[in-house]
C-alpha cells in the first residue's frame, strides 16, 4: 500500500493538552473538560477488560480519547499476538481514536512476558525486524501508528548506530509517526552524558505528532523515569525547543504516581499551554477546547 | 565479537532479567561463552533496576486483582511471595490476569492457610467473570410445563462459574474490603457459589445456591442436558419425593434461576 505518513499527518486533528486518564485521578480529570483537552488511556486496560470498563470510556466520551499501549512488544522477536491486536483495533474504532501508539522497545520474548520495557540493540538487524512489523500493525488498525522513544537503564548490546539514528531509522522506513517523550530524552541524557538539544536535532521532528512530558527523580547512581514529580525547568526547555521547530497536535502530561492536589496538574498543563502559545497557538488553544467552551458558556 | 542474533539478544536479556542468581559471578558457568560476553557488557547493578521494575509493576498489577486477598499479608509479605511465584513461572502469559492465574494453588503450596488459597480463587473468579464481553443472549420466552418429560433446554450465563468453597469467602471479603480482621473457621459442608455477569447491568454477581441447585447448574451447562434430564437428577437425590412435587420445587428453581440472570434463555424441542 502506497501511504504517506507525513501527508496523513496534516490532516489528524490538533488536540491540544491532555493528562493521561488514571483511576487515582478519573473523578476530579472528568470535571476539568475545560481545562484537559483530551485524555490517554492505557490500551490494555480496555482491550482485555469488561464491559463495565468499557463503561468508563463511555462517561469520558466528551473527551477525545488516544490509546497508548505498553505490550505491543514491536520488537519482540515473538510472533505478534493477533487476538491483542483485533481486541486493539475494535478498542481504536470505539473510540474513533485519530492515532495510538506504543513504546520502541520489547516487554517479553521466547515467551517469558516482563511487562516492562526493555531496550532493544540499536541494529540493523533490529531496524528491519521493528519496521516490517510496525508496517503491519498499522496497516492492519488502519489508524497512524506513532512509537515512542523509551527510557533505558542499559544498552542492550549488539548496537551500530546511537539511539538517535536508530529511531530515524525505524520512522522513516516504517513510514509510522513518533510519540516524543521529551522527560525520556532528558532522563536518558543524564544517564547516558549526551547533549538532549543535539538528541532532538538527530531525529525525523516531521514525524512527531504527539509528546509526553513528566516528571522524573534523581537517585544517586541513576535519573529514574518515576512519572511521579513535577515536570522539571530543562524538560520544559526540552518542549519549548521543540515546538518551535515542528507542529505538534498533541502534548500530554504523564502522571502515575505520588499524585499531588489536582491544581497542581492542572498548573502543569496551563504551564505547557504557555510554552505552545507564542509558538503553536492551535495546540494552546484547539478547536475542540473552544467547542467546548462555547457550548457550555 | 558476538554472533548473537536479535532473537538469542532477547532470550538472553529476558533470561538475565528473570533469574537474578544468573548475574552472580559464581554461576556463570550455567551461561555460553556468548551470554557471557552479553553480560560483561552491561553494568550488573542496571540488571537490578530492571528487575525491580518489572516486580514493582507485577506488584501493582496484583493488587489491583487480589485487592482484598493482599490485605491478609503485610506489604513485605506479599511482595516476597510474588517475587518468588514469578521466580518459579519464567514463562508467562502477557496479560497481567492469566499471568496470576496459578497464584492461587501458589499460595496453597507455599504453606499459607488454605483459607487464603480459597479466597485468592475467589477473587480471580470475580475478575475474570467481570472481563467476559461477549453479548448475554436473554430472552422472557415462557417457562416450560411437564417437565418430567421436557426436552427443552436452559440455557447458563454464559459468563457463569460455579464455584465451591470450604470458607465463607462473601464474608471475609467484607471484612477485608473494611480492613477489619476477619473470622476464619473451615465450614462444615461446603458452599457452592455462582459467579456471574447480570445481562442487564452486566455488574458481577455472586449467588449462594444449595448443593442440589449447584448440581442443576452444572449439568444445565451441559448442551446435552435437558429439563427432563434435570428432573431426572433431583429425583436420584430426592427418592421419597412424588412426581408433582418435584416437578413444582424444580420449576420454582428454574424460575427463580431465570430471575437472578443465571438462566439466560430456553432453548424449545419438539416433545
């Protein structure tokens, strides 16, 4: 099939600032429509679960909803599980999702599933393997694909190329979209001792449609991805740079856990929206938000 | 220079992430000459981080299913025991649920009190009947008569389990879910619940039933059963009883088993 991955990407919706959908945060993210302009759930939380569930997503509806997946396993040199993937697409179709995606990593393989995400060797070897099934996956769900950069802990050995390469490399010959995670370019340039603004120079920015931003903590030894702290100055830096260099429809805040009071996330996001204002005012300010707005004044 | 391709890479990462004593330098010997070349490449303490994150999530992932069963353990407790259930299970299903299904009879041989082998059962029924999607077929069609000699069948939720227990495992769980202490006595007989989806409301209901009722749910979830079949098996158990009366006590079950959405519908035969 003929696709064009950056031309698809003119015409998917900017949807603005979002929060990941927690069940520690569900009641107070539903009574904040005019303040969250779209929410994202863990896919699997909905594929496998349900109907009661499902029912949730049902209450969240004046929401436009982005699934994100964390056991995809594109990488795995496993078979792909077909039954996640019919479950996925009739999850995608229910939410009428404009995009989804998951993490360029493996959880699992010769059958033993860690539910983690572990980092794959930056191969050529891995590069075909990743883009021959990246290709299938959305061309099955028939919906942009976007993979996200992860944070690594190690170096899985039998790597060619940096990580930055590695990427470039899986995006542009899968032809699929990027979830940036700006927290997990920071945090792997603390572990790893490289510059993140050379990091973001390195990949395909055309192709990143959506970011995920969080808060991280410093051990002694290592920086952790905790998704459980204030987003710090350089991260925010990190997505100030990027948004003045490419059109992003999507920017949302990651938060799993030690969740503050509910102002303080929604300051959060007003401190995004302020970043993306002088630059993309569309995703400060999307039509969906002023709809919305308009419909409830 | 490694040989490894990408698939001997993620076996031996998944190995070294899951069996922690492999790292160690006094078992290296278990490991090829290339696994480990592997592992003199990546700092042994980045080994751990890794398996505390996978625990941690796995630790998160069980509370959410047993989150009453894990509250008769203290936190150090439960983790230990978790540690060592996936220690034993390197082969696992991705989905967090059936990944835990062994759990229960885990907690049985562990030496744990049976009672909480019971309960882990229990509570795992009540998540995997709650994640049943398929469509609950019901229809109002009238009850059969003669049904000593119905061919007529009836039709189980088909999201039902039955279940039985030797705790009063309804009751604990309302003590834990109040973080109060509960009583644990081993009951004299048995009780047999049934663990289902309302087809309405599709909310979990769970049903106390009599060990004769249980014994009609079973055989009912046999295609082959009918309702003459049914009352075939409540006379074997109720000898002394007449004919009439069986046939009303079995048509009040029926009824009743209709209403609480356990009988989902009748499937009609030519007498």
């Amino acid at each position: 099939m003929n696709r064009n991955f950056i031309k698809e990407k003119s015409r998917l919706p900017v949807l603005g600032v979002g929060l990941g959908y927690r069940t520690a945060i569900a009641e107070q993210t539903l009574k904040h429509r005019d303040q969250i302009d779209f929410l994202e759930v863990i896919s699997e939380h909905y594929t496998t679960a349900g109907p009661l569930k499902i029912k949730e997503i049902e209450t969240a509806e004046k929401f436009q909803i982005i699934p994100h997946g964390v056991e995809l396993s594109i990488g795995s040199t496993d078979e792909i599980d077909d039954q996640y993937l019919k479950n996925l697409k009739q999850f995608i179709e229910l939410i009428k999702a404009p995009w989804w995606s998951d993490h360029l990593s493996f959880t699992g393989a010769d059958h033993a599933h860690l539910n983690n995400l572990i980092p794959l060797p930056f191969s050529k070897e891995a590069v075909d393997h990743v883009v021959k099934r990246a290709r299938r996956v959305q061309e099955y769900t028939g919906v942009p694909f976007l993979l996200e950069n992860i944070t690594a802990y190690l170096r899985t050995p039998g790597g060619e190329m940096s990580e930055a390469q590695f990427i470039s490399e899986v995006l542009e010959q899968a032809d699929c979209g990027m979830l940036l995670d700006v927290n997990n370019v920071y945090v792997n340039s603390l572990n790893y001792n490289f510059d993140p603004f050379e990091f973001i120079d390195q990949i395909p920015l055309d192709r990143v449609v959506q970011i995920h931003i969080a808060g991280h903590r410093k051990t002694r030894d290592l920086v952790l991805d905790t998704h459980g702290a204030q987003i710090s100055k350089p991260v925010y830096d990190l997505l100030d740079y990027v948004l003045k260099r490419t059109k992003v429809h999507a920017v949302l805040l990651e938060r799993d856990q030690y969740f503050p009071k509910f102002d303080s996330l929604l300051r959060e996001l007003q401190n995004i929206r302020e970043i993306a204002a002088p630059v993309q005012p569309e995703l400060a300010e999307p039509a969906n938000r002023m709809q919305f707005l308009h419909a409830v004044a | 220079m490694s040989t490894m391709n990408l698939a001997e890479i993620q076996k031996t990462m998944i190995l070294l992430l899951t069996d922690s004593d492999l790292i160690k330098d006094e078992n290296h010997h278990n490991l090829t000459e290339d696994q480990k070349q592997f592992l003199s490449q990546i700092p042994h303490d980045r080994f751990e981080v890794y398996a505390y994150g996978t625990l941690g999530k796995r630790f998160d992932f069980s509370l959410m299913i047993f989150d009453l069963t894990h509250k008769a353990f203290t936190r150090q407790e439960w983790y230990e025991l978790l540690e060592q259930y996936w220690k034993e299970r390197r082969n696992n299903p991705a989905q967090p649920i059936d990944a835990l299904a062994e759990f229960p009879q885990f907690l049985s041989s562990s030496g744990r009190d049976p009672v909480w082998s019971e309960f882990a059962e229990y509570e795992l029924a009540l998540g995997n009947v709650a994640r049943y999607r398929d469509e609950i077929e019901v229809t109002n069609d009238p009850r059969p008569e003669n049904l000593a000699t119905s061919r007529t069948r009836v039709v189980i939720n088909p999201s039902l389990r039955l279940m039985s227990f030797n705790y009063a495992v309804i009751d604990i769980a309302e003590k834990l879910s109040h973080r109060r202490k509960p009583r644990i006595n081993r009951l004299a007989t048995p009780i047999y619940l049934a663990i289902y989806q309302d087809p309405t409301t599709r909310n979990t209901r769970v049903q106390q039933v009599g060990s004769l009722t249980a014994r009609l749910i079973e055989a009912a979830q046999s295609p082959r059963t009918s309702i003459g079949g049914l009352y075939r098996l409540v006379k074997v158990h109720q000898k002394k009883l007449d004919k009439l009366i069986i046939e009303q006590s079995l048509a009040q079950v029926i009824a009743q088993l209709q209403e609480r959405g356990v009988i989902s519908q009748f499937i009609y035969s030519e007498q």
